[in-house]
C-alpha cells in the first residue's frame, strides 16, 4: 500500500509539471546543524568516506538545500520540485 501511495503521489506532483529531486541519505554536520537535529537519534557513520557524508540525514530539507544552492550557483533559478525519500533516527542503543 505505501508504494503505491507513492507512485501515486508522484506521479500526480509530476504530472503538476514539478521536478523530482533525489538527493543522498548521508549528510554532513554542517548541514545537520541546519535542521537542529536532536543528538540523541542521529545515526553517525562508523567509517565515512568524508566528513560530509558522515551522517545519515533526518529530514530531507538539506539535501533539498544542496539542490536549490547548486541550482541558484549556476543561475537557474525557476526550481519547482518534490522528494519522496526516507528518513533516519535511531531508537534505543
């Protein structure tokens, strides 16, 4: 039923002439800060790649930030989009 709702969704955001954005689970701090996640349900990353993909994202408005800054960095300013992705806190140890 939840992919199906999904398709459902996007297909209808589509449709409404939005682009879909995807962006990457793992964030940095930096980008963290921006959402002032809570400490105690951030998942860190035992071994990251870099520094900035160092986190697992919990919410989806930093990487949705990347996308919009990248965008405007390169004078394209008329952005019109939507993401459908997951989200990450941990519970317990």
């Amino acid at each position: 039923p939840i992919f199906l709702f999904e398709r459902k969704v996007r297909e209808q955001l589509l449709e409404a002439g939005l682009q879909e954005f995807l962006t990457c689970d793992l964030i940095g701090p930096s980008l963290l800060k921006l959402v002032e996640a809570d400490e105690a349900t951030t998942i860190r990353v035992v071994n990251p790649t870099s520094i900035e993909q160092s986190v697992l994202r919990q919410s989806l408005l930093p990487g949705l930030l990347q996308v919009v800054k990248f965008n405007v960095d390169h004078q394209h300013t008329d952005i019109a989009g939507f993401e459908i992705g997951r989200r990450h806190f941990k519970q317990g140890e």
